[in-house]
C-alpha cells in the first residue's frame, strides 16, 4: 500500500491508527477508522489499516485527497470539509467503494467531482454544497445508484433528462432548493423510485405527467412549498404510495378524487393548510390509512361519512381548526383509532357515546369551549383509555356526581387554566372550578401522537 505523509493542522505529523487502537486523530475499531474528533486534519491520516471498510473524515480541513489503495473500503465520509474537486484517478484503486458522503464541502460544480467518482456507486451525498446547475444527462454513468441526496445547494428548476440513467434509482432528496415547478418528464425512467423529498422549495402547483407511466413510489413529500393547486389525478397514478406529506402549504381546496386509488396509502399529512371544508368521499380509498393529520387548518365542519372506510385508522389528528360541532357517530367506523385530537377547536357540545371506540387511548379537547358535560360523554368501560386532556371550568363539576366518576376523573387532565396544569379531576375539588374560558393559553399534549406516527416517517425521509 502506498504510504501518505499526513500531518496535523498546526505541522504535527498524524496516524490513523496505533496498536491501541487510537491516535490523537483517529479512533480505529473493527473495519472501521474514524477521524472525526475535532482534529482538524488536513491531509489524510497514515497508517491507515488496508482492510479498513468504513472510514469517516467528517468535520476536517481536507481540500483534496490523493490516491488511495484499500481494496475492501466501501463507506467513504468526507462531509464537512473543504473539498471542491476530485482528481481524476483518486478512487480508481477502491474496487468495493460503494457510498460517498461530500455533503457540506463548497461543491461548485459537478464537472470536478463527477469524473472521478466510481460507477459502482449506490449512495451519493451532496447535501448543503454551492451546486447552482445540473445539466441534462450529468448522472447518466452512475446506473447503480441508489440513492442521491441533493438537499440545500439552492438550485432552481431542473430540466427534463437531469436524471437520465439513473435506472436503479430508489430514494431521491431535492431538499431545500429553489425549485418552483416540476418540468413534465423529469423523473421519467426512474422505473425502481420510492422515495421522493422536495420540501421547503417554491412549488406552487402539482400537475401534469412528470414520473412517467409506470411509477411506483412509496414516500413522496411536499412539505413547506407554496402548493395552492393540485391536479385531480397526481396521486391516483400512484397506487403503491404509503406515504403523502402535503404539510405547510397553501391549499384551501383539495378536488374529490385526489386520493382515489391509493389503497395502500398509510401516512397523510394535510396539517398547516388553509383548508375549509372536505369532501365527504375525500378518504374513501384509504382503507389502510394509519394516520391522517389535519390540524392547524381551518375546517369548520366534517361532512357524514367522510371516514367511514378508514377503518384502520390510528391516529386522527383534527387540532385546531374551527369545527364546532361532530355529526352524531362520525366517529364510529374507526375501531382502531388510538389517538384522537381536537384541541383548539370551537366545539361546546358533544352528543353522548361519540367516543365510543374499543381502543381509544387518549383524546384531546382542551381548547374549546365545552357545555353541558354529561356522564356519558365518554366510555367508561374502555380499559385503554387513559388520558383526556380538557379545559377545566364550572362545566365540568355535574361529573363529579356520575357513577363513573372514579375512572372518569382519573383520566380527565386539566390543561387549563394554568393554576391545574395537568391536575387529574378527581385530585382536585369541584369548588377550585370557576365558569368562563380559561384566560390563559397553556401547551398540552398536542403533537405527541403525531410524533408517534411520523417516527415510523424518519427512516425513510433523512438523508441516504
């Protein structure tokens, strides 16, 4: 193997590995050579072991690398240096180098780094560059990729052919660019792509044909764009979807049909919309939905049925909106919801049993202006549940004479107002209980169940 001269920022000379296993540079265990700790190197550390497969340079001063010879090293992580071109040749000597991290480096222009990059490459890393262009057919060597992570290098609209030969492509990231439209065509013959992020760009419509005839996605998102209008049959094309995140945007109007034909669809996220009104058959496909988020919009009412064939839902997220009343037992097909949230909403009265559902576990309604509480209200035979968080007023004291009170009031949590803040009714007396709307905005328990359903998101939305 041929040996490199490094040495240290300040002239020190360095070495990767000694028989301790460690340096002042690098920590070596297993495969795997990590020099990450702070060493601010500047060139690539000796006595690096030949059969190193992992080796992680993340966070250095590294402006260039010379020629290496390890044959079974697969994972090369060059994040957050200085690199902002690669001699030709550099990797020509790493047959198993199979993923590549240059995320953070000042990445100008891929006509320096492309070249040398090998063609056996199934993870490319570009994140958070200066990459301002791409040019048609800049990726067309690269048909083993996997996975492309372009995120945060503030590029516009991209043309059509970008991503030519890119045929093993499964999980593409435009992150955090300046994209204000999708060019017809562009993701055509990325025949094996399941995963599309382009949040926090400057979308303002969805339409038209731009994945080609025969998709098969599985997470796509939108999150933070400017999205106002989407074409009736975007997402129908794409029946293997088990994911839609359409989070922060500006829709007040989604078309009846929209998510037709998405069968296996899982994860919906609607929520920080300018939504009024939904479609009574607006989910009537989404038979396996698990979760559908739609807080923070401004949904007055839920037309009859609108989620009777989501039977196998989880989690239904309807905070902070402005519904002030539920139809009688719309709730009722949803015999495996576990999360229920309507806090932040106008509601004053609930007709007894809409919440009778086997396996409800927590139900928020502190945030609205509830009346007229009756023993009824909630089930007490449901073993499952164990929180309901409310605003705590003078309406609440006729609970305290119902023959249930023992389970009720030891569920019911106060929210509000902030002097009770998370008190259980029955720790409390009914004479501390004044009437009127708590003055005093206070956070609840909103968010944690749409933390539980997007943890299972996160894998598969960070990074490649």
């Amino acid at each position: 193997m041929t040996s490199h001269v490094t040495r240290h920022a300040e002239g020190r000379p360095e070495r990767a590995c000694d028989s301790s296993g460690r340096s002042a540079a690098c920590t070596c265990y297993d495969d795997t050579v990590s020099c990450t700790r702070g060493a601010d190197l500047a060139e690539l550390p000796s006595g690096i072991p030949t059969d190193t497969t992992n080796l992680d340079l993340t966070g250095n001063k590294l402006t260039s690398l010379p020629k290496m010879a390890f044959q079974q090293l697969s994972r090369l992580n060059l994040n957050g240096n200085r690199i902002t071109s690669l001699p030709v040749g550099v990797f020509s000597d790493l047959p198993a180098l199979r993923s590549i991290y240059l995320a953070r480096n000042g990445i100008r222009t891929l006509d320096n780094v492309l070249p040398s990059l090998p063609t056996l490459v199934s993870r490319l890393d570009l994140e958070g560059n200066n990459i301002s262009r791409l040019d048609r057919d800049v990726f067309a060597r690269f048909e083993n990729l996997t996975a492309l992570n372009l995120n945060e290098n503030g590029f516009g609209n991209l043309e059509a052919g970008v991503f030519n030969g890119l045929v093993a492509l499964s999980r593409l990231y435009l992150n955090d660019n300046n994209i204000t439209s999708l060019a017809q065509g562009l993701f055509l013959g990325l025949e094996k792509l399941r995963r599309l992020s382009v949040d926090n760009n400057q979308l303002v419509q969805l339409n038209g044909n731009v994945f080609g005839d025969h998709p098969s996605f599985n997470v796509i998102s939108f999150e933070n764009n400017n999205i106002s209008m989407i074409e009736t049959d975007f997402f129908s094309r794409f029946p293997t979807l088990g994911s839609v995140n359409l989070e922060s945007n500006n829709l007040s109007f989604l078309p009846p049909g929209i998510f037709n034909n998405l069968a296996e669809l899982e994860f919906l996220r609607l929520e920080k919309n300018r939504l009024e009104s939904l479609d009574a058959n607006l989910f009537q496909d989404l038979r396996n939905a698990w979760s559908i988020q739609l807080g923070y919009n401004n949904i007055k009412t839920l037309p009859d049925g609108i989620f009777r064939a989501t039977t196998r839902l989880h989690f239904l997220h309807l905070n902070d909106n402005a519904l002030s009343s539920l139809p009688k037992d719309i709730f009722s097909p949803l015999s495996k919801l576990m999360g229920l949230e309507l806090e932040n909403n106008q509601l004053t009265v609930i007709e007894d049993s809409t919440f009778n559902l086997p396996t409800l576990e927590s139900i928020q309604l502190n945030g609205n202006p509830l009346v007229n509480i009756s023993c009824k209200m909630f089930p007490t035979t449901n073993m499952s549940l164990y929180a309901i968080d409310v605003d705590c007023t003078c309406e609440w004291i006729p609970v305290y004479d119902c023959p249930e009170f023992e389970f009720l009031g030891s569920r019911v949590t106060c929210i509000k107002p902030r002097k009770l803040w998370y008190d259980k009714l029955d720790e409390i007396s009914k004479d501390v209980l004044t009437c009127g709307a708590p003055s005093t905005a206070w956070f609840g328990r909103t968010g944690w169940f749409g933390l539980a359903s997007a943890v299972m998101l996160v894998s598969v939305l960070t990074g490649v």
